[in-house]
C-alpha cells in the first residue's frame, strides 16, 4: 500500500471512530425499577426514532438503582418507593415523577378467569403471613361464591431483590391490616414469613405462570403481557374495583405534588369509589450538580419527550401519563435544581 494511501484510509479510520465514539457518548443510561420498564422500553424506542439517542435502561429494582445512581455509574436512576427529603438532600439528588401505574395481584388457578376472584386487604395479608394456606380456606370462598376453589396449597410468590413494587405492596397491606404491619411491616426489601422469591417484575410473573396454586403480585403491565389472571381488590370506601388506568387515575386524583417533600407522593390505600388501592408513581432520581451538563441534559430532553408525547403509549400499556399541572412543577423543579460544575442551570 502506497504511503499516501495508508494515509487516508488511516484518517477514514479514525474518523469512523470518532464518529462511533460520539454515538456511543450521546446515548443515556439508567437503572432502577422493573416497574416502569416496560413503557420506558416503549418510550426509548420512540425516542431513538425521532432523536437518534438511546436510553440504555437495566431493570434491576429500586435498591439497585438506588444505589447505582448514588455511585453515579448511571446518568439516572429509578425507584418506585420516593426517598424522603433528608436522603435526597444528603445525596445532593433531585426526585421527580415519570409515570404512574398499578400493582396487582395474580393467580395460577385452574378455571379461574382474570379479574373474577375478589381479596380484601386482610385476606390478602394473611396470605402473605402464611395464615391462609389453602385455596377453599373459608375466607376466601365466602367472597367468591361459585369460583371452583380447592384445597389446593397455596405458594406465595414475592420479590427477592429490593423493590420499589414490594414497598407499594408492603406499603399498602401495612396500612389496611395490623398484624401484616406489626410482623413485615412496609419496605423495598422484607423478612417474608412464607414463599419463593422471583427477581423482578418479570421473575414474579415467571414463578406464578411457573407454580400451579400460586399467587404473586406485579405491576398491572406485567400481568397484561403475559395473560395472567389478576384480581380484584376491595378499597378504601369499600367497593371491589377492577385495576386499569381509569382505577389509577382515580387513586391519583387527591395527590397534592406541590406541597409532598421531594414530589413523595404514595398513591396507595387513597380514598375514592373508583381508586385502585394499590397505584402508585414511579420515580426519577437525578444529581442536582452534573460534571458533564450535556449528558443530564440529554436525560432531561428524554423525560421532557416522554412527558410530551408519550401519552398514548402508557394509556395502550395501562400506565397513567403524569397530569400537566404535575409536568409543569417537574420542569420548573429542573430549573431551579439542576445545574453544572460552575453552578448555571442545565435546563
């Protein structure tokens, strides 16, 4: 090869590179909760369509991404449990919600069609207690008349890894029954008294579809996608309602985001005929002084995308969009908070 040559296809070469490097540079990632995943899936594929950026998002829990954005080895994390004021102050991170949606529990019944059984929180606690163990234990077919109901063991399924979704559970049962919230009590990781853990929202839904007599509970798209059989559940006011985003978007209705510390609002156990017990939002956790301004701005235009078009998206997956009102405290929450190494707003 002649020297000139050699050359130019170094300079071809090394431009390719650079080329690649700043694709690779541009693109966003994140961690945290499984129960986002997969409108945020949805939602980064749209986004990639129409901005050419990625959004890399690993679904290992709210304790992961806890940590993992404490560590900033991931431009965001996500955690459906909010941290509280003093925690996000101490991190120097800002809090905001992307999205709301449901937990619903599910069965692996023969004969037993989605949304016909029917639970109360306390039947539901004493299940998870490991007080309840048989499918025709007298609590449970006095609220379901003519369901076919065995002496079927029941297994219970939960999380293994620390959850956002086992806090919105926990959370919720710790409110309606005192025996769950003297002996497990509300958390993202708990002591279970009884049953077999799955990793995830996914893992959950592998173990229930899996075990025969099995109830588990995961976040309503989860159930949707793998044709499982959720239930109802009895609420606040005392009616039994069907999860969908009208049921969420009822929960959400009372929430006062303006004047939650952090935007910590927990949409579980919210008063209201329609409202799903066990709703909730999940969260955005970002550092409020970013080394690299471009970087956080991109995650920002990702979010501030998603709030703006990705609407019908989370309504064809059953999540409910945050309100506008909501939209508007969040973008001015970047304003004021989010700021580079010299202290000037990135947004």
């Amino acid at each position: 090869m002649r020297l000139n040559q050699f050359v130019k296809t170094a300079v071809v070469a090394a431009g390719a590179a650079v080329a690649f490097s700043s694709a690779v540079a541009a693109d966003i990632t994140g961690a945290g909760a499984t129960f986002p995943y997969p409108i945020y899936s949805k939602w980064a594929e749209s986004y990639k369509a129409v901005s050419g950026t990625g959004m890399n998002y690993q679904s290992i829990g709210s304790g992961g991404g806890i940590k993992q954005i404490k560590a900033k080895t991931v431009d965001f994390g996500a955690s459906d449990m909010p941290l509280k004021a003093e925690e996000l102050d101490a991190e120097g991170l800002i809090q905001f919600p992307a999205i709301m949606g449901g937990v619903v529990p599910i069965v692996n019944l023969d004969g037993i069609t989605p949304g016909q059984l029917k639970f109360t929180p306390d039947v539901l606690a004493a299940i998870y207690l490991g007080k309840v163990v048989k499918w025709n234990d007298p609590k449970i077919t006095a609220l379901n008349p003519g369901a076919k109901l065995t002496d079927q063991d029941i297994t219970v399924v939960h999380r293994s890894d620390g959850s956002g979704t086992t806090f919105l559970w926990t959370d919720f049962l710790s409110k309606t029954n005192a025996d769950f919230q003297k002996e497990v009590g509300a958390g993202t990781a708990v002591k279970w008294p009884a049953g077999v853990g799955g990793k995830g929202n996914e893992g959950v839904a592998a173990n229930v579809q899996r075990i025969k007599g099995s109830i588990g509970y995961v976040e309503y798209a989860y159930a949707k996608k793998n044709k499982m059989s959720h239930t109802q559940l009895k609420n606040r006011d005392g009616q039994f309602v069907q999860p969908d985003d009208d049921t969420f978007k009822a929960a959400a209705a009372g929430a006062d985001w303006a004047k939650t510390p952090g935007m910590g609002v927990v949409l579980t156990n919210q008063a209201g005929k329609a409202s799903w017990p066990i709703t909730g939002a999940s969260f955005i956790l970002l550092h409020k002084s970013q080394a690299s301004a471009e970087r956080a701005k991109e995650v920002l235009k990702f979010f501030d995308w998603s709030y703006k078009n990705g609407g019908a998206a989370a309504t064809e997956l059953d999540y409910v969009a945050m309100p506008p009102a909501v939209v508007k405290l969040v973008l001015e929450s970047w304003k004021a908070n989010v700021k580079d190494a010299s202290g000037k707003a990135v947004w």
